[in-house]
C-alpha cells in the first residue's frame, strides 16, 4: 500500500527533519534509540501529562503532544507563543480541545491494547488516494500552509488502523464507545476513512517535495 504524509509548512520540527534528512522519525524510537529505554509518554499517567507536565520529563515530542504541552502552560497561566507571536484565546481554546480529546483516547488506548501507536506519539498517515488526501486535510482544518507528500515506511515498530470517523462522532457524542471502536479498528459505516497510525521512520519518495518544503517553508511567526 502506498502512503502519504500531511506536512505543515510552519512546524520546524517537521520541517527542519525533511530538509535536513528526507526523514521523520517518531519520537518513541528517537527516545529509544538515544536512551536505550521505552519512552517515557507510554508508562506516564495521561492525567499527569494534561495537567501537571511541568513534574515529568518526556524529551523529545510530537507535534501533537507538543498542543497538550501548549494546553498544559495555559491551563497553569503561562503566555505562550512563538518568537514575537502569541496565541490569541480563540487558539488556546482550540488546543485545550484537542488536547482533552487526545488524553481521553490515550486512556482508552491503554484499556484496549497498550501495544498500539499513541496518538500522542505517533506519524499519522493516510492512503494515497483522494480519500486519503481530503481525510488528512480534514483531519488538519487549522492548518492553511501544508504538502502533502508521497512517503515510504522504512521502520514500523507500532501500526495501527482506525476509522477517523470515530473521532467526530465521540465529539458529537462524548460517548467514549466511539473510542473502544476506534482502538478495535472497528469501520464506521460502510464508507471508513482510514488513518494510519506509525511509530517508527518514514521517507520521502521524491526529491521534489523535499525541495518543495525548503523553498516554502513558513518562518514568519518565528522572527
């Protein structure tokens, strides 16, 4: 199966791996790779990761433990930004969402098979068709400066394959059996969309978007 990755244009921690080695690499095997030990996001208590991050060490993150970090310093009434950017209320709000929903399918991940990918951990993928390009877009609303790429799996430790459509419907619920069903790998309906969920390295196909995200990628709230 071919995969594709959704790349965001203003994030330097993807960004900056791309450019500099065509690669990405979850922090889990970084982690693992650097302190021969598990990495610390799977044994810590999600609650703890929410509320009292400050107390833990984790290292190396993810772009989406890196929202619960943001939450986490806002809840604990610090002013957080980038360079001379600051986050308006609107955003803050957004990333407390985002960051309540990922602990609570963290806590659930654990309940139903402690083997699978986090979400907090995790490369997100998609398959390389239309569907899959308009889930990873949808699966990305805020983000308006992206690429999408053409990639290869070379190191898969943790896979996991999960009907996106679960994650709106326990919005529009808070019925946390659309959690189960996502951790099940249950379908939705008969139309899933499906996300693909690594802990491992992933590539490049073509030069060209490794080019692409050189010329454009987006400093502007960096300076």
């Amino acid at each position: 199966m071919n995969f594709i990755y959704f790349v965001d244009l203003t994030d330097p921690l993807v960004c900056y791996n791309i450019i500099n080695t065509n690669q990405l690499i979850s922090p889990s095997i970084i982690h693992l790779d650097t302190f021969k030990e598990i990495y610390p996001l799977y044994t810590i208590s999600p609650d703890l990761i929410l509320n009292n991050l400050e107390s833990v060490s984790i290292g190396f993150i993810s772009p989406r433990l890196k929202i619960v970090t943001l939450s986490n310093w806002a809840r604990n009434g610090i002013k957080i930004g980038i360079g001379n950017y600051y986050y308006s209320q609107e955003e803050i709000d957004r990333f407390h969402r985002i960051a309540e929903l990922e602990i609570e399918f963290e806590k659930i991940r654990r309940q139903i098979n402690k083997n699978h990918p986090s979400r907090l951990s995790c490369i997100f993928l998609a398959e390389d068709n239309q569907d899959g390009r308009t889930m990873l877009k949808n699966m990305f609303p805020y983000k308006l400066n992206f690429h999408i790429v053409n990639i290869s799996i070379t190191l898969s430790t943790q896979f996991h394959k999960a009907d996106s459509k679960w994650i709106d419907n326990y919005i529009e619920t808070n019925n946390t059996t659309s959690i189960i069903n996502y951790w099940k790998g249950i379908p939705f309906d008969n139309f899933p969309e499906y996300e693909y969920l690594l802990e491992g390295k992933i590539e490049l196909v073509n030069k060209s978007d490794q080019n692409f995200i050189e010329t454009n990628f987006d400093t502007s709230k960096y300076a």
